[in-house]
C-alpha cells in the first residue's frame, strides 16, 4: 500500500513534465498488476483489479491535468492519493 502511494507521488512528477494522464494512469496500473502477479492472486482478480486501478487513477491524473493552476488542484491531489489505497 505504501508503495502505491509513494508510486501515486512520484507520478504527479511525471504528470507535470509530461501533462500526458493516460500514460501516468499506465504506470500506475502496469506496476500494480506487476505487484499482483507477485502476490499470487487468481488471473481474473488481478485482470480486473488492473482495470479499476486504471480508470480511477486516469480520472486522478486527468483531474489534476485539468486543474493544474488553480486552488482545487492542492485539494484533488490530497483527496485522490486515495486511489493508493484502493
């Protein structure tokens, strides 16, 4: 868990050089399938749980994306590390 969250901040590092959401959202659901395959989880859990984490971590980076110089993008960022712990 705290890998995903570590990985989540370093992503926004990412966004922000290369404004480009699908490809952090990419990483992110690449390495926690990676991670998946390593715990030993069912095929069908792991291939499902990549797709959640995709959509909901391509939402985050495609909100941040968006709000990128404005107030909301401090209270996206806080509220969406979340994502880590789903």
């Amino acid at each position: 868990m705290i890998v995903k969250i570590i990985l989540l901040l370093a992503l926004l590092r990412v966004l922000a050089i290369t404004e480009k959401p699908i490809l952090c959202a990419g990483i992110y659901s690449s390495v926690a399938l990676i991670l998946g395959f390593m715990s030993g989880a069912a095929l069908t859990y792991i291939a499902i749980a990549a797709c959640v984490y995709f959509a909901l971590s391509f939402l985050y980076f495609w909100l941040l994306n968006r709000f990128n110089h404005g107030p909301l993008y401090f209270v996206i960022m806080i509220l969406g590390l979340g994502v880590g712990f789903v």
